[in-house]
DNA sequence: ATGTATATGATACATCTGTATCATGGCAGT
DNA sequence: ACTGCCATGATACAGATGTATCATATACAT
C-alpha cells in the first residue's frame, strides 16, 4: 500500500510512541524496536524515518519541549487577563510542577533525557533549543517591572530570584517524581516562595 | 591465592569501583564486567561478592549516602566554632553545590541513581537511608532556632523555607551538571538567598 | 594427613540492542 | 506501458549484558 506518504506526520507518530514508553517505562525502554512496537509500525519504519537513534531521540526531545512551551503558554493565558508579571511568574512556574498527568510526564521524560545527556554532553550541542537560560531571564524581566510597579520586594535582585525560582521548581519536580512529596505541597511551597516575592511589606 | 579474605574490604573495592565508572561515564556504562576491569578482579569475583547487579547496586548507593553524610559533617565542623545555627545550614546546603570534584562527583553520581530509580521505584524500598526528608526536617529546625534567637526572618514558614532550600540545591546542582551555569554562580544565587533568610530587616 | 568449605578462574548462554542488507510492491512521470 | 523511485517488509549481524556452570587451587579444621 504505499502511496505518498506525510513524512512529518510518520515521525510525529514515532517520536511520541517513544515519549509514551519514556513517560511509561523510562528511556531505557525505549529501543527501536520498542517504539516501533508502541507506534504499531515495523523496526524498518522507525530506521526510515530516522536513521539513527539518536536522531530519533534528538527529534523526540524537541517536540517534548513544543509541548511542554505550549503548556506553558496556555497556563499563562489562562492566569487571568489582562496579565500582570505575577500572573505570569506564577503559571510559568507552577506549570512545571508534577501536579496533574501532563506535567508529570513532561517533567519525567526531561528529567530522563537529563540522565541521557549527563553522560554524553556532546549530544546536546545538536539541540537548537536551549529554554532554561531563555526563561530564566524572562522571568527576571517580569520580576523587574513588578518591582518597578512597587508590585515585589524592591531588595531582590531580579536575576538571582529569577534563578533560585526556577532552580526551586526543578528541585520540587525531583523531589515529586522521586515520591518524597506530592504534587500539591511541592505547589504550595512555590507559592509561599512567590507570595513572598511578590508582596512587598 | 585464595587465602582468607576480608570480604568488606572487597565488596568496598568493588563497589567504589562502581562509583567511580558511575561518576566517568554515567551508570550506563557500569557493567558488572566494566566494574570488574575497573576494581581489577573478574568477572566472577563481582558476581561472587554480590550476587547480583541490583544488590551491587544498592550497596554502592548506601556508600555514597555515606560519602555524602562525612562530607557534610566535615562542612559542618569547619564552618566555625562554636556553631550557629546559620553556619551549620549554610554549611549543609552549600556542601552538595557541585562547586569542587568531590561534590560534583556525589552529585552526579546521585542523579544518575534518581534517573535509575525513576523507572524501577520498587528498588528503592529497599534502599534503608532515606535523607532527603531528615535533611528537611533538620534544617527546618535550625531555622527554627535562628528566629528563636532574632537570627533569621520570623516571618518564614521554617518547614517551608527548608524544602524551598533544599530544592533550590536540587535545582541547582542539576543545573551546573547540565553545564548551563557554573558551580560558583550557583554557590552564590544560594548565598544569596541564605543572606535574606538569615537577615532579618 | 585428609577432607571440606572458601575463593577464584574460564567460559558458556540466552537475550537484547543498534544497525545493515536484501528484497519487493506500488505509485508517478514519461 | 515502461521505468525508476518511494515506502515497507523480513532478516541478518556483531556486540554487549546479566547470569549460570564447571573447574580448581588454597587454607583451615579435624
């Protein structure tokens, strides 16, 4: 049966089996024959589309992080409108915490690739995406102008807190995943962390 | 050459071993005949003092806790005599920033055992020590004395700051491994934060 | 002195993994 | 209608891995 094929659509449908068996099972599951598998195709198939696992892997990787910037901005637009910078500190952050399935998956699959690229830095060098820098000075950038609207404690440097956040939420997320908190009070400890910030006394 | 041998000093051998292949190459790539190479005995020494991979495994993690443990005693005692609360908690938090060799090693060898335990979380029944919630509570104790003593903002939650530091080094330490930001910066985003709980205005 | 438990070596096995090869059915352009 | 490329299937290969088996030399108890 073959006519004309989507190519993009083909790869779409194996990278995400590979993300289902990564959230489901851990990377380590996933072989090529265990996406192929999961995406009902042949281990000829996921060769075809990319011929090497680390394309695969690399290809999957990107399209976690379309999903989890899509999140992110659909918690942003539904934190109220018009967006003040604490609506918007709050839901980017929050959004990454392990509190409902999406989240969990998205932050085990990272943190899975984390593990991945500990021990083979040179693969990360091929990512186009690099968000964590990226966010980490959008978020200064918010702190700064509720600083400027007297709407977070004047003494913070902006950069600092920006990166203590971020690097909280990724804490929180580990510590969630590794079952040592649930979701709902690793959230609560964020939230004190930005009530905090963002209530100048 | 089979005289009586000390099998702790054996199983010692071996299972450093482990952690040094752990903290080269990542987990991965310990094998229980790289092991082998790596601690100079054969295959069937390893397999002889633990019986298997999971039991080897778990045995070098109980080694690293400790690892981990006599470094943070060791931060402790010379952080100052005598010792404040203050001292004693920037000590600890700052002791597993991956800012030397030997922090980076534990580190990294600590989340390589995380991505592991992701996927197989009934190994860490097993798993007797179980820091993380300690720590927390240690040092939410020492917060606790801080304010007791107008030492530290009496405003904070101790619980919650606690967690909030803990997982900000978590954060941390994860963000130096991936090479986004260097031990020193990380150190003082910590310091930072450390200086606004411990100042009270 | 002898036998038995201990410590170690050599090697085999089955399985899984990523990748490569060979083959073939069907569509498109001419 | 033929030809060549696209999509896919079946299968092979070489290497690694955890574990098991068989053998054996030594040291100690008796």
């Amino acid at each position: 049966m073959p006519a004309r094929v989507d190519h993009e659509e083909r790869r779409r449908q194996i990278a995400e089996a590979l993300l289902r068996i990564a959230d489901a099972q851990g990377l380590q599951s996933a072989s090529m024959r265990a996406v192929a598998t999961e995406a009902g195709v042949s281990l000829r198939l996921v060769q075809y589309y990319f011929t090497t696992k680390e394309e695969l892997l690399l290809d999957a990787l990107a399209r976690l992080g379309g999903q989890l910037e899509s999140r992110m901005k659909r918690w942003i637009r539904a934190a109220g409108s018009p967006p003040t910078p604490r609506s918007i500190v709050t839901a980017l952050l929050s959004c990454m915490v392990p509190t409902d399935q999406e989240s969990r998956r998205i932050v085990r699959t990272y943190s899975a690739y984390y593990a991945l690229v500990l021990d083979a830095p040179e693969v990360l060098e091929k990512h186009g995406t690099t968000p964590p820098i990226l966010l980490e000075a959008f978020v200064a950038e918010r702190i700064r102008t509720a600083q400027q609207a007297g709407e977070a404690d004047a003494a913070r440097d902006p950069e600092i807190a920006a990166a203590g956040l971020l690097a909280m939420v990724n804490g929180l997320g580990s510590s969630v995943l590794g079952g040592q908190r649930d979701g709902d009070s690793a959230l609560a400890i964020l939230t004190h962390h930005l009530d905090e910030l963002f209530n100048p006394r």
